[in-house]
C-alpha cells in the first residue's frame, strides 16, 4: 500500500480534503500514531486528535490548495509542491508525506517559510 | 548561518555545481559527516568521501539542473523542486537539504521515482 499510485492519490485526496474542509478525508489519510509539523522547526502535532485540533483551525478560511508540479514518490514517502490560497494570501509550500505499509500517513513535514508568504 | 537566505544560496550553488561538474562547489557545500539519500528508499552515502564518490560518476554525463519553483525554507532546513536533463531524459525530483549551525549540508534527500522520469 504504500505503491506510487496510493501514495499519489492519497495526495490528490489531500489536497481536496483541505480545499473543501473535509475533515473526515484527514482522518482517512492519517495514521492513529500520526505526526504533523507545519511549517518544519516548529512543535509536531502527535496523534489522530491533534492532528485534527490543528486541520480544524482551517475550517472557514476557505484555504485552496493547487498543485504545482509533479508528486515525486520514493520509497514510503511522497513529496510534493503546491500553492495554498488563503484570502489574499498565497503561499508556496512543499510537503513531505511518509507512509506506513496500511498506507496511511505517519508523518507530514510542512516546507515553507516567510519568504514563500505573499 | 541557517537563516533563509543564505540556504538559498547554498541551493543556487548546488544547481550550479551539478550542472557544471564541480566537485569543489559540492565538497563546500556538505558537512564532512554529512549524508545523502538519493532517491529516498536507497541505501545513504554516509561522509564527505563516499558523498564526493557518488556524485563523480556524474562526470562527462551533462547533468543540467533547472529550479522549477521557489525555495521554501524552513528551520534549518529547505526543500525546492527541479528538473534534471541527463541527455533525451528529464527528471522531476525534490531535493530536501538540512543544514547544521555552521551552515552546512548535514543531510540530502532526493524524492523521485520511475514515473518522475521521462
């Protein structure tokens, strides 16, 4: 399960969980065990329940997600650049996804900085 | 020596180095105890030795590397998507470096697969 084609549209369904505030898609996508550190450097996000306390704090903002280029699969891991819209704000991130055998995720590392906030 | 900008010009100077050959550009830009996994899933080139070793067989192959969107720095870390030409192929991979206090590139990560080849 953790085959390029999975890994793939696990992001394709990522991307539409957040574009229209699906919670319960996140839900699918993670791990129980899961670990989320949006942006890189910053506290992770342990666990199912938080992992959803922080996607929770988007519902409302109306953030759209767009991918920018292709989902690079590697192993058990997914890699994959994107815009993130967010009222006028627009933000160019790359996440890192790594996946278990069950094909869930067990780590999201968020790539984006100040400097990729305009 | 982790902030933003100067990891982007660590960047640009791999782009650079790659797509001109240089090996002197490289050995500066790696920690001696630095490590590169390239594609994620394959065994790590561990220290300066066997990381200058693996990027000789690149020599007379005419890499040419071509950022394909922004930088995105974050912690100490930063992550950019680009093209590589080896020939008639073409390449989309996203490289995640990770630098240490004095600036250094302590780890590489390169995120690519068959389908990312073309």
């Amino acid at each position: 399960m953790t085959d390029a084609a999975h890994m793939k549209q696990v992001v394709e369904n990522y991307i539409k969980a957040i574009s229209t505030e699906n919670l319960d898609m996140i839900r699918e996508i993670y791990a129980d065990n899961g670990t989320v550190e949006d942006p890189v450097g910053t506290p992770q996000h342990e666990g199912i329940d938080a992992i959803l306390k922080f996607y929770g704090a988007i519902k409302g903002l109306g953030v759209k997600l767009e991918l920018t280029g292709a989902v690079r699969c590697a192993g058990n891991a997914a890699a994959f650049p994107f815009k993130a819209k967010i009222g006028p704000t627009t933000m160019e991130v790359i996440d890192v996804f790594e996946f278990n055998e069950a094909g869930k995720v067990t780590s999201m590392r968020a790539y984006w900085g100040a400097e990729n906030r305009y």
